[in-house]
C-alpha cells in the first residue's frame, strides 16, 4: 500500500522560509517522478514542482518559479520542496503527489 506522509507546514510571515517534507513508503521510490501541488481555498489543486526520478528535470509553476526548489533523497525515500520569499499567495494545502497517489496534505500559511 502507498503512502505519502507530508510535514513541515505552518504559518510564517511574508518573506519567510519553509521546507516540506514528504516520505513514501509502499513504492520502489527512485523508479516515479515526483510532484508537489496546492490548493488554496475556493481554487483548483495546482500543480507547484515536480522532479524526474534522479532529479535531473525539474519542472515549477511560474509563480513560484526562482523562489521554491524541489528535491529528492532516493536514500530516505523523500521528496522535498524549499520555500523561500513566501508570500500571502502561497497559503494553501500544499499536497505530495506520485501519478494517482496523494498524500493527507500539510497546510502552509503565509500572514503577517
């Protein structure tokens, strides 16, 4: 059975930094691409990074393009997404993603 745990949300001011973890457990890890994505309230889920099986292509969204980095440690399992210069925006669910499986979500707040 796959599974997706996330952490490392919470609330943070504007300009501030997060890392969000998530570990999966139930897959042979390095042979999926893996994807972050997030829902703000009243919005589509949205498609936020994603990072190829060894990390070689990484893709992000526009919005978050030159501030979020998306990373792997095949070794751990674990896919991680650095948050930097966050803005009000960013507030959202913020959801692992391996082709159907999601995990529960970790809620990232960015306010003053």
């Amino acid at each position: 059975q796959v599974q997706l745990v996330e952490s490392g949300g919470g609330l943070v001011q504007p300009g501030g930094s997060l890392k969000l973890s998530c570990v999966a457990s139930g897959i042979s890890f390095s042979a999926y691409a893996m994807g972050w994505y997030r829902q703000a309230p009243g919005k589509q889920r949205e498609l936020v990074a994603t990072i190829s099986r060894f990390g070689s292509r990484r893709n992000y969204a526009d919005s978050v393009k030159g501030r979020f980095t998306i990373s792997r440690d095949n070794a751990k399992n674990t896919v991680y997404l650095q948050m930097n210069s966050l803005k009000p925006e960013d507030t959202a669910v913020y959801y692992c993603n391996r082709e159907l499986d999601w995990g529960q979500g970790t809620q990232v707040t960015v306010s003053s």
